[in-house]
C-alpha cells in the first residue's frame, strides 16, 4: 500500500501539500484546518498500512480489525474535511 501505491497516504500526502500552497496563494479561503486535516488523514493511512502488513506477517485478525477501525474514522475525517472545502468553494462563487 505504502510503496506500490493503493493512493492511501501517498495521494493525501500530495493533497496536503496543494491545500498548503492553495492555503498560502488565496488566504481569503482559509484552507489551514483542511490542510491539517489531511495531515492526519495521510498519517492515520500510514498507520493503515503498517496495520495490513503486520496483520500480513503475523496472520493478525487484531491488525486487521485496527485497520478497519482506522479506516472509519479517516472516511468521517474525509468526508467532514471534503464538505468543509465544497462549502468554502461555493461561498467563492
């Protein structure tokens, strides 16, 4: 996941940083929250990844339930973070 690429935190890595430099060119949007937010949506998938791979390893059914786990809160935090920028875009128009 990690390095052949499922998009997990190599994408939200990449989106992290846009949200930065969009956060720096339009300050009037106001981007700082949503680029911490996926400042921990790319950690947390990290920590998806380790969790397969340990689950991988050690026939671990407890790393998979962690990743599941895992992957419900970052799809709250994804989804609340994609809302907040729809929002933030419409108010632009």
């Amino acid at each position: 996941m990690e390095k052949a690429g499922t998009g997990g935190a190599l994408f939200r890595n990449m989106y992290r940083d846009f949200l930065k430099e969009c956060d720096e060119l339009y300050k009037d949007l106001d981007l700082n929250s949503s680029y911490k937010n996926f400042c921990t949506i790319a950690h947390m998938w990290t920590e998806v990844s380790k969790m397969v791979c340990s689950a991988g390893q050690n026939s671990s059914k407890q790393a998979l339930q962690r990743a599941s786990d895992i992957l419900m809160d970052i799809a709250a935090l994804e989804e609340k973070t994609m809302k907040t920028l729809l929002r933030k875009m419409q108010l632009r128009k």
